[in-house]
C-alpha cells in the first residue's frame, strides 16, 4: 500500500497503540494516557479499526489489580484525549458531509448490516477473497493454532483478535462507492497478524520445516503478487470470474 494511504497509516496506529499498551507496566502508568491519545488519532484515520480496543483492554485488564490511585488519573486523561478526538471527527462531519455522525460510511456511501455477514465473499471471493488472494493467511492461522497458548506473546493475540474482529466487521460492511478493493485494502490494516503468525510457525521449527515454511511464505507472496498484478495493472481478472478461470489466468494457461 501507498504509504501515506489510510490504510498504511492505520496499520502503523495499530501497531503503535498495541506497542503502548505492551510497554505499559507498573512504573509506566503514565502511557495509558498515551494510548489513549494514539486510539484518538487511529479513530480519526480508520474509525473502524478501534475495535482495537477490546483485546487491549483484555491484555490490560491486570492493572486493576493495582491501587485505584496510580492508574485511574493516567486513564482517565486518556479516556478524555480519545473522546475529544472523536468529538473533533464528528464536528468534522458535520462540516464536511453536513451530518453529525461516527460513522461516514452510513452516510450514502454505504453502512453494516450486522444481520446478513458475508462471511465466504470476504474470504472466498475469486476477486477479492482474503483465503483466495493472501494464502499467506492461512499459514499465518497454522502459526496461532500449532503454538502452545503459553508461548504466544500476549500482543500477539491482540493481533490475531483484531483481524478476527475486522473480518466480522467487513463481512458486514457494504460500500458500493468504495469499488471492488474495499475489503482487500482494509485487511491490510490487520497485516500485522499475518507477520506473527508465520514468525510463530518460523521460530518453532528448525532444519527442513523451517525450510519448507520460508518457501510457502514465498509462494503466498508469488500468488498474491501475481493475482493482484492480473487485478490491477492488466485488469485482466473481474470480480465475476470462477476460481478456476482465475488459476488458469494466474498460470497463463
């Protein structure tokens, strides 16, 4: 992605936002008021990537074992910064596209439907597909599934909840304006699960199994170069097409 895109600026959020929250220990209390500041400006770049928040607040959750008094202030300025950046964006709105709202997207352009997901589009879709047209998800997956729960970092998980969490919310998310990339761009916000996942996958294994996963990384990141050089620059691929027509394309045959 472009890197000044808000995709690729969401991306670096979130990785900074779970990097804060990783930091944050008993002589470090002053960064909740951090965080908090660094989710304000992920709301105003991706509002719906603060979903972030649940699995850090997970991962958090042992500082209210401490006294009230050291943390509950830090918090507090940050629960303020993260508010005063939404009601900012929201003002902004209001400006712009002549509507208080959180959510620009239900704005005529688009809106959720958390009733009827789409769930097999957003994975499997022969266009758009995240399984379809990042394989490397799938290994990232293996990565989390074949890693003993006690060996996974814990912002790891944050990680790996986050990108469940957005596959739900694009699988419910419809933005006819956005075109036929909207979901693939968005998921390259999550990207960080899939760098943990084969590390995990990487860092467990040794000799030939190592081997073998380093060439299955590269042969995922083949695949999705080639798919989206067919998408993008030859235009050759539509969104209609069969999975199989879109092997044979990818093959040339």
């Amino acid at each position: 992605m472009f890197p000044f895109s808000a995709h690729a600026i969401a991306f670096s959020l979130v990785v900074c936002a779970v990097s804060i929250a990783a930091s944050i220990g008993s002589a470090r209390l002053h960064r909740l008021a951090l965080l908090g500041f660094a989710l304000g400006l992920l709301y105003l770049v991706r509002p719906q990537q603060l979903t972030v928040v649940l699995p850090l607040a997970l991962m958090l959750a042992p500082i209210r074992r401490r006294p009230l008094r050291e943390w509950i202030g830090w918090a507090g300025i940050g629960t303020v910064a993260l508010m005063v950046l939404i009601a900012a964006q929201a003002l902004a709105y209001s400006r712009t596209i002549g509507a208080w709202t959180l959510n620009a997207y239900a704005i005529d352009t688009g809106g959720f439907d958390w009733s009827h997901p789409q769930l097999s589009n957003v994975l499997l879709n022969p266009a758009r597909g995240l399984l379809w047209v990042s394989p490397i998800v799938l290994l990232a997956a293996a990565g989390f599934a074949l890693t003993p729960p006690r060996m996974v970092p814990r912002w790891f998980v944050v990680f790996a909840v986050q990108a469940i969490l957005q596959l739900c919310v694009m699988a419910c998310c419809w933005a006819p304006g956005q075109g036929d990339t909207f979901w693939r761009a968005d998921v390259g916000e999550c990207a960080a699960a899939v760098a943990c996942g084969p590390g995990l996958l990487y860092v467990r294994t040794s000799g030939t199994r190592r081997i073998l996963v380093a060439i299955t990384a590269g042969a995922c990141a083949v695949w999705t170069s080639r798919l989206l050089y067919l998408l993008h620059v030859r235009s050759s691929a539509t969104p209609a097409m069969s999975h199989l027509a879109s092997v044979r394309l990818a093959l040339g045959l």
